[in-house]
C-alpha cells in the first residue's frame, strides 16, 4: 500500500499506534497491495476503526473473525453491482 498524502515516517515516529490504526483503516479500505491484515491487530483496534470502515468490508470481517452472519437488510441493494 502507498499513500501519497501521508508523511509516513513522520507519522509513524510521532504517533506509533495512530499510526497503526491508520494504516489498518487503509488497508481494510483501499486495498493491501502487497500486504495482508493480521487478524491479531484487527481484533485489538476493532472498537476504534470499525466505525471508519467501509460498511461491506466491515461486514464481511465480523462474519470471517466472529462467525456473526449478516441479515440481508445491511447490505445497499445495489450492493452485486459493478
């Protein structure tokens, strides 16, 4: 993942967990590139990022990390289209 809009470093240096959370948020969002989640740290941020996610996206890790199924209602109903 590259983000053009974030002093990276700068932000890792002053603000480790910020950071951290951040750079989750990203990746569940807009893509991992070449990375993949640890389901450890998805867990341990999951209160603070699971407001800022994608709702789909978030959907889709409560049903892959708890197992807890969607009822249809949470999906958009354009949802299948490209």
């Amino acid at each position: 993942m590259y983000n053009w809009s974030v002093d990276e470093k700068k932000f890792k240096k002053e603000n480790p967990e910020g950071y951290k959370i951040w750079k989750l948020e990203q990746m569940i969002n807009y893509g991992l590139g070449n990375e993949k989640l640890r389901e450890k740290e998805v867990r341990k941020f999951w209160l603070k990022i699971k407001d800022r996610l994608d709702p789909h996206k978030r959907l889709l890790l409560e049903f892959l990390i708890w197992k807890k199924v969607p009822s249809s209602h949470q999906f958009k109903k354009d949802f299948w289209r490209p």
